[in-house]
C-alpha cells in the first residue's frame, strides 16, 4: 500500500520516525512529505533513510512529474502526525500553500490526523472548530492524549503514541469484515520448470498481485494461504505461506487446500515443462550448436480448480499484451469461458507493464461482462478485487474449514 505520511513542525516530529519505520517494516511503500518547519526538528536525511524513497519539502520539485498533484492522487492512506494546531486549521479550510497541503487537497485517500499542542491551543475554540470541520468530512483525529509536553508542563495534548496512530491508519483502509469467517488460498509468483540443475524455464512474475490480493483478503477477515511460487516480494504478515517451485507443485498444494472458500488463481503457471529434465548440467559440448527441448503440455490448474464439483468461488487470472482494450476484456470473456472459474481477473503486461511494483489497471469479469475496473497501485487494486469477491460470495455458506492454527512456512 502506497502511504503518504505527513509531518507538521512541532516537537513530536521526532516521533513521525518511529511510525514510518512500523509501516515501511509492514511492507508498505512509504512517501514522507514535510513541511518546511518540520525539518527543523528532524532531518531530511533519517526520514529518507527510514521510509527508503526521496524526500520532498516543496511544491516546485519534480515539476514535470507534477509531483504535487500525483502524490497525493497515488496514495492509498495519508497520515499526518504530528498534526499541529497550524496544520489542522489549513487542512480545515483547504489551504494549499506547500507540499502536504497540495497533496491532501489532490487525494481521496482516507486521511489520518494525530494533532499535538499545548492544551490551550487544542482546547482553543477556533482549534475546536477545525477539528469538527475535519471529523465531519470523514478525517480520522487519533488523539491527543494527556501526559508531559514540552517545557515541562502536563495536560492533554500530548500526541499519541505512533504505534497507535498506525493502528488506527491502517484500520481505516483494512476493509469492513467483508470476509470474516471465509477461508481463502491464493496463488503467486511465477513456476520455474528445470532444465537441468542450473536452468529453468520461467516468466517474469514477482508474486507482487498475488501477494497484495493475500494481504487485502487478510484485512477483510479472511484467513489466507499463500501459495508462494519463487516470490520476488516478501510473503506478507498474518497469513500461511506455502512454497513451492513447479507447476506440479503448485497444482498439488492447490488442489489440497480446493475446499476452501474461495481460490484465487494470481501466479503466472508455466503452460509447458521439459520432458527430458538433465540430472547434470548441459554444456555446449554435450548440447551442440543448436540444442533442441522437447516441451509436454503442464496441468490447467485454473480448469481443473473451476470444473470439479464446488461450492467455492473460483477467481483466476489473465495477463495479456493485447494493446486494444477491447479486444483485451473480449480475450478475457474467453478464457473465462474456456476455464469455468466464477470471477477472472484481466491485465495487460509487457515489457515495462504489468510486473513488480508498478501501477497497474485491471478489469474484473463475470459472465454478464466486467463487473470491477481498477487502477493504481497493486494494493488498492487488490482491494478492489476483494470487494468484487466479497460481493459475490456474500450469499454462499461458509466452506466449514477450519483456519490454519498459526502462519507457517512449507518447502519443497
């Protein structure tokens, strides 16, 4: 998840440090933008350290990316903390006059307030009224608490303490509960079939959708399984991975866990193995000029999942480099067709498109034509999905199948 975390000038600046580096330990791609004051508490050179992207201050930076509109238009969750009294009355009547103040006005993202003050200012009318205007359009106010501030006195103001404005941030964007009590596997990364010991044939997934739909499922109260092939990107927090390396392998571990609710078929599946595997290395001498593989056709997993006798919802996906978009959803509606599943999920890939961590756009199909369109980072892209799924399955019974007793990792 994309998040834009602010940072106003104030005393408590320094604790801004210790929730960038909760989120970004989460996996989350973190973006500070401070203003001018907070620098003068907390240096430029921790924040960028911290959250590992550059940081910016000013409105004229990167002006040809537009980068005072785009951050903010890219953002999955903004947090500002601390929120100082300033801060809440510009953000109250939309002024923009520097970095953060363009990048809130430019986002529909949830915004997340954690102010800091002395108790006079908070308690302040005018500051009262600002926090008002702010709760009634929808913004999160985390705080402040009582306890020391600066200079020795005490008394409510105090921010709150990071852990629990990142609490209480990501609870704003971790879904409703839609798939509370439901079971769900999902399948990233791309197989490798071997060629010898030292080669293989692969693609280039990275797992990165995969690996989003298993977090996003898992905040919505799912309890998730990855199946994990040669994963580029961490496995996420707070669900079973699994991890295989073929196409064989997948296929069994998928087939074991088919009962579940709902299956997502995210990994990109090699469509062929070598028949004639090496058990030692191929070298040119032994290989020749022009070595020739022979390739057998692997198991359709997706039909195979979507074809057997199911109460669960079957998801699968399709990466094509159709450049018409068209064209590109009606090549969907096929292989939907082709392969049974309830839900197919259809991306367009190429060379500099589609995988790792980049922006992406997809359309979700069912057989009455696209039921989701959505873009933007993976992760809210994967949100989309998994209201498009909870939509969908919100009528089925629950699978009955017990969730796995605690995260874990197999090997093959």
């Amino acid at each position: 998840m994309r998040v834009v975390v602010g940072i106003s000038g104030g005393i408590a600046a320094y604790k801004a440090a210790l929730a960038i580096r909760e989120l970004v330990q989460a996996g989350h791609d973190v973006h500070v933008v401070p203003t001018a004051s907070a620098l003068r508490f907390i240096g430029r050179p921790t924040l960028e350290a911290l959250s590992r992207n550059p940081v910016s201050d000013e409105v004229f930076d990167d002006v040809a990316a537009v980068r005072h509109v785009a951050l903010g238009q890219s953002a999955d969750l903004i947090v500002v903390l601390p929120a100082t009294a300033n801060t809440l009355a510009k953000l109250a009547t939309g002024l923009a006059d520097d970095l953060l103040g363009t990048t809130v006005l430019a986002s529909r993202a949830p915004l997340v307030l954690a102010p800091a003050m002395h108790t006079e200012m908070w308690e302040q009318p005018a500051t009262q009224a600002n926090v008002r205007t702010l709760t009634e359009r929808g913004v999160t106010i985390v705080g402040p608490v009582a306890g020391e501030l600066t200079g020795g006195d005490t008394g409510l103001g105090r921010m709150a303490e990071p852990s629990e404005v990142v609490a209480a941030a990501l609870a704003r964007v971790t879904g409703s509960g839609a798939l509370a009590g439901r079971t769900l596997v999902v399948s990233a990364g791309g197989t490798r079939e071997p060629i010898d010991p030292v080669r293989f044939l692969g693609n280039r997934s990275s797992g990165a959708m995969g690996v989003a739909i298993a977090e996003a499922a898992r905040d919505a109260g799912a309890a998730v399984t990855l199946v994990g092939a040669n994963l580029d990107v961490p496995a996420p927090r707070g669900v079973e991975t699994v991890v295989v390396e073929t196409t064989a392998q997948l296929r069994e571990r998928m087939l074991e866990r088919a009962d579940a609710d709902i299956v997502v078929m995210a990994a990109a599946v090699a469509d062929y193995r070598v028949d004639d595997v090496s058990d030692a290395k191929r070298t040119k001498e032994s290989w020749g000029e022009r070595p020739t593989l022979t390739l057998a056709l692997n198991p359709d997993i997706l039909a195979e999942l979507a074809h057997r006798e199911r109460s669960t919802l079957v998801v699968g996906f399709a990466a094509e480099t159709e450049a018409d978009d068209d064209a590109l959803v009606q090549r969907g509606r096929d292989k939907l067709a082709r392969k049974g599943a309830d839900l197919l999920v259809v991306n367009r890939v190429g060379h500099a498109e589609g995988f790792g961590h980049v922006d992406t756009r997809v359309r979700v199909l069912d057989g009455s034509g696209v039921v989701a369109d959505a873009s933007g980072s993976k992760a809210s892209v994967a949100r989309a999905i998994i209201d498009a799924v909870a939509e969908r399955i919100a009528a089925r019974p629950a699978s009955g199948i017990p969730a796995p007793a605690s995260p874990s990792e197999e090997h093959q």
